[in-house]
C-alpha cells in the first residue's frame, strides 16, 4: 500500500486519535459478536506499546434513525476493551467534549470517545424534505456540511496524528473517517484497514491468475458497478443467488417467480455481451433448486435452466455446484461476495456450502482466496471453514465499493507513503 501506515511515524508521547469500526452488535448491554473489535487490537496494541496516547473514537448502530438507546453507546464497548486489555480505559459521553480528559492523558493512556453518530454532522446526511424549496435545501445542506467541519476539527484538536483503522466505514467520508484529515498534520494507516487494502488490492490490480470472481445475493441492481467493473479484471465470473435469474432471462430462459428485476433486463444483457468480447468465461447456474414458496417448509425439486412457472429458484443446483467448484478449485486468486441461495433456509444452503468448500480449497493449492463481507462472512462462519481462507474482510459495503473500481475516501485521504 502506498500509504503511510502506524510503523512509519514517531508514537512516543503522541496522542494518536485512531478511528475504529466498534459497530459491534449489541443485545441489553451485552456484546453478541466481538470480531471487530478482536480486530483493532493489533494497532491498539502498537500505539500503547510505542508509548502513545490513545484516543479511540467509532460509531455504533444508527443511533441517527433510531434515537439514542442504551444498546449503541460506546461505554459498552470501552468496559469490554478494557477488561480484554487489563487496562483502564477513560470514556468520554460526548465524542466532541473530551478537551479535559485528553489533556490529562499520559503515555500508554487509552480514552475512548461516545458515539461518533450521537452528533448528525458526523454523516451530515441530507435528503430534500416534502415541499421543500431546492434553495432551502441547498442551504440546509451547506449548514449540515460546515458544521461536520466543526466537528472534524474538535476531534482533530484531540490528536497529533490521525489513524484510520476502520476498513468497514472507509468508503464514507464522514468527520471521523476522511474531514479531520483536513485538519491533523499527520493521517495514517491503522494495520487492519493497511491488510484489507492489501487484500483486496492485490486480488484486483494485480492478481494471480486464473483469478475467479464470485457474486452472489438478492440483487443485481446493487453489484451492477462491481459485475461491469470485475469483467475487466478476472478470467471467470460466477453468478448465483437471486441475482443470477435477471440474468437467465436476459438470455431467454423461464424463470417463474424468481426474483428478476426487469428494469435491468438491458444491462444483463449488455454484461454477457462484454463478457463474451472480452473473453471472460460467464459462469450462470445450469441448474436450479426451485420452491413452489418462499419458506423453509416450502416443496422443492430441482430444474434445468428454464423454471416452470409457479415456483421459484431458491439455490443453484448441484450440478452447477460442481461446475462453479471445478472453475473455484482451479483458481490462484478468488473474491467472493454474495450467497448462492436462500442459505438461512436450510433447504436452500447446500449452493452456498458447496461454494464455500471449493473456495476453502484454494489457499491449500497455493492461491488466495478472499471472502468479501456481509452474508458470504456468515456463511464461511457458520461453515466452520474461516480458517482455510487467506483472508476474510470486515467490511462488506467498502470491499464492494473497492471492487467497483471506487476510491475509498478513509483512504485517499491518509498521507502517501
Ligand atoms: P445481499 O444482501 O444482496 O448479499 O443478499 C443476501 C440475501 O440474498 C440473503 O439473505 C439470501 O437469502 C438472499 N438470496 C440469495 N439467493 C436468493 C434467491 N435465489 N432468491 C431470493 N433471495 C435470495
């Protein structure tokens, strides 16, 4: 990565304001899931270690739609990170009044600041109100964006150096993920956000070849960007999930009452055109595991390519699992993003599994395999086989928007190497 990570600046004695993804989920007051913050610990560690202060600041949940409740502020997570490190950790009820705590830190001292998303300008997401005048709104939009700069700078006042290590919220350009860069001398890297971009940078610019790419999930309209973006990097693209049969029908075929969406009927179309100019393989289910519903219970048989109507494709089937495990197994480089099915129904999670088997199978034959977020990280869980991956992302919307092509403004914005 051409960024400057922790390793290259001086720690001692500085006070380093370190953004973290905390959004843990939380149940009463109990942590149900603590990966993301088993994740930041590597650079927690180091800056203590170096003889840094340490300011921690993250959002939790929507606290913005949802109004401010018990389960999403940060104390919780400042009392379980201190428990896990042995060490007092100093929590702050308001992310931008910390000016007393910060300044009575010593070397190796942790703060952790409330809710970064308690404050609206810390997205500073506007939408035009009913009957509102675009004047008004534009204005409204400007007071909203000056007053993120307000609080970009308070936190920044907190730090010498800015880290990022907050790979889930680095394709946002919030006042604690990318503005306060605009106000702190220095802004670098923290070790998980430097591993994803490793990751993933690798497998896009630079792959291995054969490299395999592997959508899945309810929709096409939300990887549109990463399916035409992909087509110029890998060899094979393999479509499953609810995503595949626009696909299918964009070729002709019957889907019955399989998920479709028909304002997107063209660009399938136009995708499996580029595919084929570009000589990428365009892997499609050739067959289907249908429902007469949509329910666990629902009566199920599995077809070729063409459904009949009355049902609807919930998985592929498993001849297509052997042909998509036979592409997978003889890849060096492999994304996954997206189930193959409906695969919290159990009837309907053999297409995932199946996947998921496969591309536990490409780390041992020397490849790289790397799971992209969201459900395809439940799955791999649930699987028992997160060990075999090479690498399993903590961020599903920013690694999608990194396959996309996008930059990533909590990346852009830290200093060049
Ligand atoms: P996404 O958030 O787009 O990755 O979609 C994940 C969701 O897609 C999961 O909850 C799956 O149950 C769902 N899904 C996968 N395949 C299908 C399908 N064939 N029909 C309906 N939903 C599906």
């Amino acid at each position: 990565m051409n960024k400057k990570t922790l390793r290259d600046v001086e720690l001692k004695g500085k006070r380093v304001i370190m953004r973290v993804d905390f959004n843990v989920p939380v149940k009463e007051g109990v942590i149900k899931d603590d990966t993301r913050i088993q994740g930041a610990l590597a650079s927690i560690k180091y800056v203590i270690e170096q003889g840094g202060k340490l300011i921690l600041m993250s959002h939790m949940g929507r606290p913005d739609e949802k109004g401010i409740t018990g389960d999403t502020t940060m104390k919780i997570v400042a009392d379980y990170l201190g428990k896990l490190l042995g060490k007092e950790i100093v929590f702050v009820a308001d992310c931008a009044a910390a000016d007393a705590e910060v300044a009575a830190m010593k070397d190796g001292d942790i703060v952790m600041l409330e809710n970064t998303r308690y404050h609206k300008e810390e997205q500073a997401k506007c939408k035009q109100k009913d009957g509102e005048s675009d004047e008004d709104f534009k204005a409204r939009k400007a007071a909203l964006k000056d007053q993120q700069k307000e609080l970009a700078k308070k936190l920044a006042s907190y730090g010498d150096i800015f880290c990022n290590d907050a790979f889930g919220t680095a394709h946002r350009a919030h006042a604690s993920t990318a503005v306060i860069t605009k106000y702190i001398g220095t802004s670098v890297s923290g070790f998980l956000l430097e591993k994803e971009i490793e990751y993933l940078g690798n497998a896009v610019e630079n792959p291995v070849r054969p490299f395999v790419a592997i959508l899945g999930g309810a929709k096409v309209s939300d990887k549109l960007a990463v399916v035409k973006n992909l087509l110029n990097k890998v060899d094979t693209l393999i479509i499953g999930g609810g995503m595949a049969y626009t696909f299918l029908k964009a070729m002709g075929h019957q889907i019955g009452n399989s998920l479709c969406e028909d304002d997107q009927l063209e660009y399938a179309k136009e995708m499996l055109a580029s595919a084929k100019e570009k000589g990428v393989n365009f892997l499609l289910p050739v067959d289907t595991v249908v429902a007469d519903k949509f329910d666990a219970e629902a009566n199920t048989q599995i077809v070729g390519q063409d459904i009949p109507e009355g049902w609807m494709g919930l998985d592929i089937g498993p001849q297509t699992v052997e042909l998509y495990s036979n592409a997978i197994k003889s890849a060096k480089t492999v994304v996954w993003n997206g189930p193959m099915g409906v695969f919290e129904m159990e009837k309907f999670n053999k297409g995932t599994f199946g996947v998921c088997a496969a591309v536990a199978e490409v780390k041992a034959n020397g490849g790289i395999s790397i799971i992209g977020g969201g459900d395809s990280v439940a799955a791999v869980n649930k699987s028992g086989l997160a060990p075999k991956m090479s690498h399993i992302s903590t961020g599903g919307g920013a690694s999608l928007e990194y396959l996309e092509g996008k930059e990533l403004p909590g990346v852009v914005s830290l200093n060049d190497k």
